[in-house]
C-alpha cells in the first residue's frame, strides 16, 4: 500500500554529512548518531565516498534517508567533486558536514561548482606520521570561506590543523566527541549481566578478561595488544584478550596469535553491536593504538565503569589522566602495558578507583547531549539563526579575498 505524501512543507534545514563511508568507526557513529538524534531539527542526506554505505548506512537506507556512493580516485578527483556539487544542488543542501580531511577537500572542490553552502568540517584523528604540506596549506587558505566552521575533536587534533594545515588559529575550535553514556551507565556495576557475558564467552571467573574495541587496522596496533597478552601469561597472568572489530589485518592478526602460541587465549568476536554488555563482563579495556582523536570506544569502556589501559598518544591524554582515570604507556611499549595490567589484576582497589574516576570524567566532559548541543549550537550560527561567533566574526573578510587557483599536479597530497 502505497502512503499518500504529505502536503505539508518541510523547512528543516537540509545537511549533507560527508564521510568516506558508512562503515562502523568513530566519525561514521558520530555521524549517524547526529542523523538520528537531531532529525527533528534537520534533515539529514549523505555522502559517501569511497565505498559502499557500510552497516550504518543500509540503516538509513531502509528509513528512506538519501544516500549516494561517489566511488572516488585516489589524488585530486575532479569527477567526484562535480558529481557531489550535484547531490548538493539536487537536494538544496543548506550546510556541508564534511568528516575527516580528505571529505573536507572534496567538498571544498564541489563548492567551486555549488557554491552555496558553507562546510562545517570535523577532523576526527590524525594519520600517522603527521607532517605539514605547504601545498594543502596554499589550498585550503584559497578555497576556505569566512562562514565554514573547523572543528577537531580534541585539542591535540584542533592543534594539528594549525599547524600541519596551516588553518588559522581564530578560526579553529574543539568539540570533544560524545557517546550515549546512558547505554554504558546502565551496564556498569551489573553483576548479573557480567556473570552472563563472561559464559557466553567461556571466561573463567579466575580469568582476567581484557576487552579491546576497535577496527582491525594498523593504526590500532593490534600486534602490540597481542604480545602485550603474551607478557601477562608468561608472567603467570591468567589473562584473555577479547577482540571486538574487523578489518583488513584480521588475517594477519590470527597467525601473530598462532606464532605466538596464544590461540586459546585471544577471542575475535568481529564487528558486534552490544558493545555495552560485552564491557559489563570485563576486567579492564586496552587500547593499543600509535594514532587516535578522541576514541569514542575508550569513552564507552569508561562509562561502564571498566579501567583503561591505553597507549599515550594523539588526544588521549585528553581522555586519561595516568594515575587517576586510567594507565597510559608508550604507544608500541607491550612491557608497560602489561606491567600496568597486571598491576590492575593484582589490585583490585586501583581497579575500582580508576574505573570510578573514569566513569565520572566521562559523564563531565564526554556526554553525547554535550556533543549535540554545541553542534547545534554551530549549524544555527551557520545558518544565521544565532549569534555568529568569534570564529567567524574574527577573520569575515580575509578569506572572501582569496581566490587561488587550484593546481590540478598536486595529486599525491590527496588520497
């Protein structure tokens, strides 16, 4: 039965969130969750990419929402650009979220063919290494206008844009990431729901169970999570390793284990979507990584009242505090990581401490509502329906002067 349309105007704003996909990773559910949380305020499209819509974006292609892939090339993909500078003109796109840098580029080359929107663009994490390109810098300053918006999600990220993409200081701001701390809260202390969790995954109540949330990629350093492992037992540590996520090194990951003769000790459960009860049934959280923004899934761990482990890098140190809300070592260091493992396996009062204090910097700084309200706060200053901030009023007539030409050779700096 086909439903009649209704015939009352829609004056939501239209948003165009642009991403590399739709896959499951940190900007993709921060995406999506702004999608779902803010719809009543603003109608959502998206634009992915590089690859196919990914887990979250058939949920929103079963609820209707326009979604398209873009298939782009690696480098400077003029084509793409135009074929976004369409999807923005076919649905009268009034603001451009665009994901990461190199979304924020293409957008910025499809406004040169639709030049009404302006970008608000979020810089989720950083590659690594991370250096400065002065022909990024040359090209940003020439296409950027007085009305986007540049955010990172921690101060760490918001200072690699000054300084390795040359974005002006004044116009630069942080907006730290934010999970549904309800999903988590709820599951922290659990004793019950632990005692399931640990059966279904044949833990042992004398085992110490490490969960790690993450894609299975190299910037996640799984290989050190996993030597790290190796550590604890030669050390007399019951412990076992739970890896949650998939990627491209599963495989390789799987015959480090095996080398490592660690196969009855190291779980790959893939992508799953009950991240909350599968915390409530561990003993602490590792983060291996040598790159991060804000990791939403060290925030997640944090609310359900799990202590952290984690390596020292990016913007994690905006999250932990060592000592007090968790532990942090070297990024590659698997000595340090199991050292403070172990020491959360021998006492349990730093276990509880940590996770206590944990739990409450998650709840005081990194509530999803938090999130959402200061993006909110950005979309209606763009849309001219509040204030406009410092970061606009500072600079509102030094980019309206720049018009660079863009030179199509600097292909190997994007991709």
């Amino acid at each position: 039965m086909i439903q009649q349309a209704s015939t009352s105007k829609d004056d939501r704003p239209v948003i165009c969130q642009v991403l590399h996909s739709l896959d499951i990773g940190g900007a993709e559910v921060l995406a999506a969750g702004m999608a779902r949380e803010l719809s009543d305020r603003y109608r959502f499209v998206f634009a992915c990419l590089d690859d196919e819509v990914g887990v979250l974006g058939k949920e929103f292609e079963e609820r209707g929402v326009p979604m398209r892939v873009f298939d782009r090339q690696p480098g400077i993909d003029w084509k793409c650009s135009f074929r976004l500078a369409s999807f923005f003109r076919e649905h009268k796109v009034q603001i451009v979220h665009a994901h990461q840098y190199t979304p924020f580029f293409q957008s910025l080359l499809a406004r040169l063919a639709y030049r009404r929107p302006p970008i608000v663009f979020t810089e989720h994490g950083r590659h690594f290494p991370d250096s400065r390109s002065s022909k990024r810098v040359a090209v940003n300053w020439a296409l950027l206008r007085s009305d986007d918006r540049l955010i990172g999600v921690g101060e760490s990220v918001r200072r690699a844009l000054v300084d390795n993409e040359g974005l002006p200081e004044k116009r630069t701001e942080t907006i730290y990431n934010g999970v549904p701390l309800k999903n988590f809260l709820a599951v922290n202390g659990d004793v019950e729901l632990r005692q399931t969790v640990r059966r279904e995954l044949s833990i042992d109540d004398a085992e110490f169970a490490i969960v790690q949330v993450a894609r299975l990629n190299s910037l996640k350093d799984h290989a050190t999570a996993i030597r790290t492992l190796k550590r604890l037992r030669d050390d007399q540590v019951p412990a076992k390793l739970i890896l949650v996520g998939d990627g491209e090194e599963r495989a390789a990951l799987e015959q480090l284990v095996a080398d490592n003769t660690v196969e009855s000790d190291v779980v790959f459960l893939g992508a799953r979507s009950d991240i909350p009860r599968l915390l409530a049934g561990a003993d602490a959280f590792l983060l291996s990584s040598i790159s991060e923004g804000i990791p939403l899934t060290l925030i997640e761990a944090m609310g359900a009242g799990i202590p952290i482990v984690s390596t020292d890098v990016g913007g994690i140190p905006e999250v932990i505090k060592h000592g007090v809300s968790g532990l942090l070592a070297p990024a590659g260091d698997a000595e340090t990581l199991a050292t403070h493992l172990k020491s959360l396996w021998q006492n349990p009062e730093q276990r509880s401490r940590l996770a206590e204090n944990g739990c409450q910097r998650a709840v005081e700084r990194f509530s999803l509502e938090q999130m959402h309200r200061q993006y909110v706060d950005v979309y209606e200053q763009v849309l001219g329906r509040a204030t406009p901030s410092r970061f606009v009023a500072a600079t509102e007539n030094t980019f309206a002067k720049r018009e660079l030409a863009v030179n199509s050779n600097l292909d190997s700096d994007w991709s």
